[in-house]
C-alpha cells in the first residue's frame, strides 16, 4: 500500500514540502508559513513521490519528512486557510503528549496518567481553555492525534504558528527520550538528545535540533514557551543556550551550552523555559513510588505536587521542590513504606529500588531563579 504526496516549497522560504492526499494547504514547520497547493513561489514542484508503508528512515541521517501512511481524513493542523490564526490560537495553548508504546517491550504505565494530570492541571490551575490544547496519546480515536513522529511535529508547529506577544505556551511530554551521536558538531558532549513517538523502531526519533527548530527559534518578543518534558536524557533536550547547574543545597550557576560554532540557539526575542526529567545521561522513572496509587512520571508528579504545595512562586522554588521530592521519595524507598502524598487516578504497577534522577532547567538566556516569578 502506498501513499502519494505532492511535492511543493514553501511559499515563504522554499523549504520543500510534502503535501498529503486531499490536502490544499500546509504548514511549514520552519517559518510556519502557510502554502496553498497552487501558491508555490519557485518553480513548478517535481512529479508527486510515492511512499511505502514499510518505508524506514536512516536513524543517523534521518529525512526532513518521515516515511509513513497519512491516515485517511482531514488534519486539523495543516489545513489552516490563510490569513489570521484560528480562534484556537488563544492566549494561552499547549500540546501534550503522552506515549505509552501499548503492547510493545517499551511499554510505560504512566504516560497517559501524566497527560490526564497535566491537562487538569492547565486548565483548572492556570484557566489554559480546552480548546487551546491538543493531546495526543495512543487512546485517542482521531488519527491525527496518535503520537507518531508525523503528528508530534505537525501539533508542535501548530503550537507556535501565529503567536502573539502575550502568549503562553506549553509543551509537556511523557514517554521514553534517548540520545544519539551528534552529526552537526553543536553538541558539547558530542550527543544530540531525542524524543520517541510511537513509530520511532521505523520512523527514527525526534531529535532537539528539530525540537529547537520548530518551538525556540520562532518565539518573538513578548511570547512565552515552557516545556515540561518527562523522558530519560532529557536535560538539553530544547537544546536551549543555558542549563541551571543547581547543588543539593540549592546553589546554582548557569552553564553556557552554546555550541562552539556560534550558531544561535535561542529565540527570536521570546522566551523560553524547560523544566526536564534528569540530566542528559540520567534514567527517569515511571513509577507507582511516588503516588503510591498509580503509575506516573516522576518528573511530572513532582512538577504538579510542587505546584500544589504552593512552591510554585520562583523557579528556583520550583527546582529545588521537585527534586526534594524525588529524592526524599527514594530515600523512604531504601527504608521501606512510603507516604502517599496525592491521590490520582487507578491502581498501577509496583516499584522498587531507587530513584537516582535529578530534575533540571533550561533556558534561553540566564536569569536569578530565585527572583524570577514562576507562571504558566
């Protein structure tokens, strides 16, 4: 079985395209341009490409566009007409991704847990209108909301199109994060860090520089991105300039990971915050340890329990809370019983051993995160 897409470049900066069956328009995920099948400015597009579902991507070399069936039906990213953004562009919007790898090896009991809690919490806490959110997970019956690579970029680009100085926006993330060698030399350790969609074993996975590209870069003045990412190797995921080295005693010092090269890694004037499971060669945990009812990330339950506790007044506060969790949890861990410290949702899966992640912050320009206001 295979699918046909039209070939075509963006109208705004050649980037080239890939436009699905049936579809008349399409985002670009560099300049978040819209293009109408007849607006291509270059020269006429080349003979429509055929794909075959068994098609794989090359994981150290991966192509712009991945390789897969577009499910039957009309996206609700790409078929945006042109002119102003949908009503849904509000204010305040986010994308959030929970990827459980259902039946598979890679399984994870608490990803989806992790979505339910965190749309709750953006919407009840921090008045984020429903509407304005695009969850994806693998229960979801639309086939534009499965997490697959194709998905993930098309709501992340969707996330950032058209943003307003005034906008708050958030991406979280709950699955598995991985990292591979860094082809570009912009990696101080020489390792690009990455994110797995459901389809990553043909699909390849999602690496920060794409990340970087699609959500920091276009960020204006006045626009607010953070991201809550819950997945092993996290740490400089956004591939954001500056990390917030913090001790356990709460001392910092922001350490500059610009790349050598001198290549811009931040924004365009916005700003843009993440808050990451653990270091980029630490493990995260997907736990019933922490809730002591159900399986969930404990990036995530340490995110929202700080919040909810009423740490949530600097990042610096933010920071220090989440990891107080983490690590006191798995000191009790060591001496057996557990205090629950918030009730969620159904029974999950036992945990036992110790949780060693330490979360961490990134951002695009340094800051005293201990002054600096924490909102969402």
């Amino acid at each position: 079985m295979t699918t046909v897409y039209m070939s075509l470049n963006c109208s705004n900066c050649s980037s080239p395209l890939q436009l699905p069956p049936g579809a008349n328009s399409i985002c670009c995920a560099i300049c978040h341009d819209t293009t109408l099948a007849a607006d291509s400015r270059s020269s006429p597009p080349p003979p429509a490409l055929s794909y075959s579902s068994s098609g794989q991507d090359d994981h150290d070399h991966p192509p712009h566009h991945p390789s897969q069936v577009v499910p039957s039906g009309p996206s609700p990213y790409n078929h945006a007409p042109p002119g102003p953004p949908p009503a849904v562009h509000g204010t305040k919007r986010a994308v959030i991704c929970g990827v459980s790898y259902k039946n598979t090896k890679n399984e994870l009991k608490g990803s989806i847990n992790d979505v339910v809690c965190m749309k709750y919490l953006l919407v009840n806490r921090f008045n984020f209108p429903e509407s304005s959110i695009i969850v994806l997970t693998e229960e979801e019956t639309d086939a534009y909301r499965q997490p697959t690579k194709s998905n993930m970029r098309l709501a992340l680009s969707w996330l950032v199109q058209g943003c307003q100085p005034g906008d708050s926006l958030v991406f979280h993330f709950s699955g598995h994060g991985s990292q591979q060698k860094d082809q570009n030399g912009d990696e101080l350790d020489g390792y690009d860090e990455t994110l797995c969609p459901t389809d990553f074993e043909t699909q390849g996975m999602i690496v920060d520089d794409e990340i970087n590209e699609i959500i920091v870069k276009p960020l204006s003045h006045g626009v607010k991105l953070h991201a809550i990412i819950d997945a092993c190797h996290s740490g400089t995921v956004l591939d954001l300039p500056f990390l917030c080295r913090m001790d356990r005693n709460g001392k910092y010092v922001w350490e500059d990971h610009r790349p050598r090269s001198g290549e811009w890694k931040g924004t365009s004037g916005g700003e843009a915050i993440s808050f990451s499971s653990c270091d980029d060669d630490q493990t995260s945990a997907d736990t019933s340890a922490l809730s002591k009812i159900t399986s969930t990330g404990a990036m995530t339950y340490s995110f929202i329990l700080a919040i909810e506790r009423g740490h949530a007044t600097t990042y610096g506060s933010m920071l220090n809370a989440m990891r107080s969790t983490i690590r006191d949890t798995s000191i009790e861990l060591r001496g057996g019983i557990i205090t629950s410290l918030i009730s969620m949702f159904l029974t999950g899966q036992t945990f036992s051993g110790e949780i060693t992640q330490e979360p961490q912050l990134t951002a695009n320009e340094p800051f005293d995160v201990y002054s600096k206001p924490f909102s969402l």
